[in-house]
C-alpha cells in the first residue's frame, strides 16, 4: 500500500473582518525554482459582510 502524503492545513484569513476558514494546501506544490512560496489568496465568502472577499493565508 502506498503511503499517504502528509496534508498541509492552512488558515485562511479576511485580515479586515478577521473571518477565517480552515483548509489543506496540497504538499507536492512547489514555488518556482529560486523564488520562495506567496501565501495562498483565495476569494471566498465572508460571513460579517455578507460579501466575497480575498482571504489571505495566515498562521494557524
């Protein structure tokens, strides 16, 4: 059987509201070659504005 790659779990933040999801980042993704990783930005749905915001990934 072959082993299970070890899942990333990032938080993902609205630094405005403060809103926060949970999820994985996939661990075989690499930066560019000589270029360090940029954080993860996804547009996602706020909660507190009731709106689709960008969610910036943070330190959980």
């Amino acid at each position: 059987m072959a082993k299970k790659s070890q899942t990333n779990l990032i938080k993902l933040r609205n630094p405005e509201t403060g809103t926060f999801y949970l999820t994985t980042k996939n661990p075989k993704a690499k930066g560019a070659a000589g270029t360090p990783k940029e954080k993860l930005k996804l547009r996602k749905y706020d909660k507190k504005t009731r709106k689709h915001e960008i969610f910036v990934e943070s330190k959980i």
